[in-house]
C-alpha cells in the first residue's frame, strides 16, 4: 500500500511515519518542505516528495506516483490569521483535490476538537453544531467543511477529531507545563476540580490506521482521546510527580481574578477552569479501543524533557 503523509515532520505526522515505517505492506511518501525538516525522517526509509500544500503547483508531482491512501495531518496551530487560511483551510483544499485526482482509496484528514470545543455540553459528542472559541478553531471549521464538499463530489474520507495530543518530544505545552510545574509557578485553580481529557498521540496514530478498515469510518466525525478522563489537580500532580516536583499548590481565591488577569499566565490558567470531556463512544462502536493507558504514556512524555 502506497501511503502519503503531509506535515510529515510535525509532531503526529512524525509519530505516524515511524509507526508505518515499523508495519510490513506501507510504501510511505512523506511530503516536506525542505532537508533541514526532512532529516528527522531519513533513518525510516522513507521516501520524500518536496512540495507545499499551499502552493498547489508544487503538489502536481506527486500525480506521476500510485497513491493509495492520503493522511492529511499538516496543519499551523498559531494565532495568524493569514497562517491559518493559507494552511489550515487553502491547504486542506488543495490536498483533497489531489487526493481526488489520484484517486485515493481512503484520505484521512486529522481536524480537532476545537471545531466544536465553544459548546457548553458535557461530555461533547461530535454531532453538537460547529462552534469554536479562537481563530485556530475557526480555521478548523473551515477546513473540515471543505473535506466534507469534496466527500459529497466522491472523496473517501475520514475524519478524525483528537483532543489535546500530548507525547514525548511534544512541541507545544507540555515542555511548558513541565517547567511551570517543577518550578511552582502554575498553581491550580478552585483545587483543580474540573475534569480534562487528553489523548496520548500513539493512541492517535493507532486510530488513524484503524479508521483505513471499514465504510463506517466514511460518514460523520469521530472524536480521538484516551480512555482515562481525569481532574486537572491529577494531572498536574501525575507530571510534577514526573519532574521530582512537589504538588501543584493551590491558588487562593483572593488571588484568582488578579492572577486570571495577567498577560501570558492568566491565558493559560482559564484554560483549565472549564471541563474539557470528549465522548469516544463512536469510534469505539467501530471496534477501536486506545491501547495506550494515560499514567504510563504521560509519565513517559513528561520524563523525554528530562
């Protein structure tokens, strides 16, 4: 099976590919932009094709190969709106309509939750309407409603909703929250009673496989998460416990409307003051169970920083 990946350098892209790299039956063409990304990937074997999906043009090269399947996991997770159209949506388009010319068998596109994350429902279930709390969110929007016009015109395609991803050599929070936590200087909010659910991104590239068997997977959305829900007070204490750090402290409520204010801190703070809970029964209706247990996946992200 010839297997096509773009933002095959991120951080799932790059967990996808050494996961297919590892299975026998998977030709994987890994698209990239330049060597310098490309270096991680040379020791998989895998081959490269050098385009950008925002540059339509450059993705025609990639007719003259047998494409089977198409993962569409590029994407930019920034705040700039001319990023996020360029990328997330203009992209996305571009990359359907060549998976439509090749005729691909199956395309797996990776949205996210925060199409619908603006919802106040608990748990989210993936037939609430589209609502997004930030620009990111917006863009996802867009972008998952161009895969769903080109698979009303005939395109075999899945998708996927994971929730926030975390793992080893994560590049976005959790290195972050690691430091903040080792050093004390993100406290917990109202005790950190409120519930977030994560998911490990192994668990992530192993529904990604799954979702090539069965027509089911062709209609609708499916949400991607760990099994475990946990509370934000168990979390933080799981990867301060990772650090050789003593327990997260607790924020005084006299200190929380101040604090909640504060550039950067307070930001990242209200995050974690909403329950943040994804329902899997859908894609765990089709057989799919997240082989990788929370305690022991986050345990071994948090101590890849160390």
């Amino acid at each position: 099976m010839n297997v096509l990946i773009t933002g095959a350098t991120g951080f799932i892209g790059r967990n996808l590919a050494e996961e297919l790299s590892g299975k026998k039956g998977f030709n994987i063409f890994c698209l990239v932009r330049n060597d310098k990304k490309a270096e991680s990937l040379k020791h998989l074997g895998v081959k490269f094709i050098y385009a950008d999906i925002t540059e339509k043009h450059t993705l025609m090269k990639i007719l003259r190969h047998k494409v089977d399947v198409v993962f569409h996991c590029a994407g930019y997770v920034g705040n700039k709106k001319d990023l996020l159209y360029a990328v997330n949506v203009l992209g996305t388009e571009n990359v359907c309509e060549l998976a439509q010319r090749l005729n691909v068998e199956r395309f797996v596109y990776l949205s996210s939750v925060s199409v619908i994350s603006g919802n106040t429902e608990v748990p989210l279930t993936e037939e609430l309407p589209y609502k997004a709390t930030a620009v990111y969110g917006k863009s996802k929007i867009e972008a998952e409603r161009k895969v769903l016009e080109f698979r009303k015109s005939g395109l075999r395609a899945v998708i996927l909703r994971p929730c926030m991803v975390y793992g080893e050599d994560e590049p976005h929070s959790l290195k972050l929250l690691c430091f903040l936590l080792k050093h004390r200087f993100f406290p917990l909010i109202d005790d950190g009673k409120k519930k977030l659910h994560l998911v490990y991104v192994k668990n992530v590239v192993e529904a990604m496989i799954y979702s090539l068997a069965g027509d089911e997977f062709l209609n609708g959305t499916f949400f991607i998460a760990d099994n475990e829900v946990y509370s934000v007070k168990t979390i933080f204490e799981l990867i301060a416990k990772a650090v050789k750090a003593p327990p997260p402290w607790n924020l005084p409520s006299a200190g929380k409307t101040v604090l909640l204010k504060t550039p950067f801190l307070g930001k990242k703070l209200s995050f974690f003051l909403k329950d943040r809970i994804y329902s899997i029964d859908r894609i765990k209706s089709l057989g799919f169970n997240p082989p990788y247990e929370l305690e022991v996946s986050l345990k071994k992200s948090v101590e890849s920083f160390m």
